[in-house]
C-alpha cells in the first residue's frame, strides 16, 4: 500500500520493509501494469535483445523466486518473462532470448556477461529493479552493481505524462534492511530516489528471543560450545564474521564431537 502508487506513479523509490510483507509483488504488479500501459498509450513493442524491463537480484535461488511469481502474472497477462541466471545450460538461455523478452530476471554477473558479449541491449530499458539490494551494494557486488548502473539511462525527474515514461529508466530497489553503504551509494546514483519503509523495519520479531553475553576472546570458544551443547537435540547457525574465523569455528567444533557444514566464499557452490 505505501509503495505501489510511488511505483505506478513512475517516481524512482526505494521500498525498505521486512522479510515477508510482499515487497516482490509490490514492485512486479504496478511494473507489469505499466509495460501493458506503454503498449497501449504508446504503441510500445517488445524488440529482440531488447528488454524493457530488468530485475536484478545477488543469487539464482533468488531470481527463481521471484520468477515464479512473475509467472503468476503472465498467465494472466500476455507478457514474457524470463531469467538469465548462473547455473542455467548456456543454450537454454541462448535459446529464450532468441524471441523478444519483456522482463528479464538476472545475477549481476549473468547480465554483464550478456551484455559485454553484445546479447541484450539496455537502449529500451524503461523499469529496473534492484532488489535485495543491500546484497546488490555490499563488496561482493557493488562494482557490478554500479557497471550496470553506469550503462543505462536513469530517470531523473517524475514523469508527468505517458510520454515522459520512455526518458530513462525508473528505479525500483528493494531490501529487508537499509545499511549506511547501501544509502550513500543511492543518493550519489540516484539523488531524487524516494524513499518509504515500513513500520517494522529493523526492528526484531516479538517472538525471537535475544541473548546477549559478554566475553572475553579466549573465553569465546569455551562459552560457544556450552551454548551449543544446549541445543543439542536442533539444528543451529553460528555467524563468523571472516572467513579465517568460520574455517578455525568449523575445525574446533568437529574436534569437539559437533557435525558440521561449513560455508562461506571461499567454497564453491554446488
């Protein structure tokens, strides 16, 4: 509700609430809405290689997500929809770009790529869609993020009529949390991005209790194993914040007796 007229409306937002309270369908409906608008307003066509609309988001899982509620939508709507991911056959990608595309779901690795090797252009991109974007501007993406920021044509003012929809692209981010980084790095690309966020946000779930034990660092992995000793009949998530620390965490607990599965960037997805 607090969203989706900015959206409609055309201005560039960035819509900040928590996990769970439709963020996805905030963006897709009045996004979709608007392509169908463009065609009949405008007389707008979908051209080969040419997107009108991208959706970026940091992982496959991700983008598969928000596929299948898009495809909600084009069953509905004559609309075509597709996801240009890792992990897909290079010829199963080849193949759904070779017909024009309406909205294309994409990594940010997976779209540069197409775009450095001349396989989509971003000349007709009207909508792009940063979602998860506190991934999207953490170290790991952000210098993506900005090449493909850097190659296309943003808004800059708020559309007044049908017409003033085709100058640039308008920019939807969308995230469960605002971070400092991420804030800065908007405004610098985006000065007049409206921003609106939920009541909820940033605040934890009154169901999820918190502990907070002070400690010492040699006291630390004593104090861990005890704390997971205690929950020994469920399954756990212990956060490292480095590499280095989650590889010492995961050895010293499989000495201690405690299976373990150790995941961090330095180990290659499956």
């Amino acid at each position: 509700n607090l969203a989706i007229p900015h959206i409609t409306k055309g201005s560039n937002v960035l819509c900040a609430a928590e996990t769970g309270s439709g963020k996805t369908i905030a963006y897709m409906a009045p996004l979709i809405n608007r392509l169908k608008d463009e065609e009949e307003q405008l007389g707008v066509i979908t051209r080969f290689k040419k997107p009108r609309a991208l959706v970026i988001l940091p992982s496959r899982d991700l983008a598969n997500q928000v596929l299948s509620v898009a495809k909600l939508f084009s069953h509905v709507v004559k609309i075509r929809i597709v996801a240009a991911i890792g992990g897909k056959k290079k010829r199963f990608i080849k193949e759904a770009l070779t017909k024009p595309v309406d909205v294309l779901i994409a990594t940010p690795d997976s779209l540069l790529k197409l775009k450095q090797q001349d396989r989509i252009s971003f000349s007709d991109v009207s909508h792009l869609v940063l979602d998860e974007a506190d991934s999207l501007f953490d170290q790991s993406f952000e210098d993506t993020t900005f090449n493909l920021l850097k190659m296309m044509k943003i808004r800059e003012v708020k559309p007044k009529n049908y017409s003033d929809m085709r100058e640039g692209a308008q920019v939807t981010v969308v995230s469960a949390t605002i971070t400092n980084r991420m804030l800065t790095s908007l405004t610098e690309k985006i000065p007049n991005i409206k921003k609106i966020t939920s009541k909820q946000l940033h605040k934890i779930l009154p169901n999820v209790e918190q502990k907070f034990i002070k400690v010492i660092a040699e006291h630390k992995a004593e104090l861990l194993l005890k704390v997971l000793e205690g929950y020994s009949n469920t399954y756990s998530i212990v956060f490292c914040n480095s590499v280095p620390s989650c590889d010492w965490t995961a050895r010293f607990l499989e000495s201690c007796g405690i299976p373990v599965v150790k995941l961090h960037a330095g180990i290659n997805a499956m």
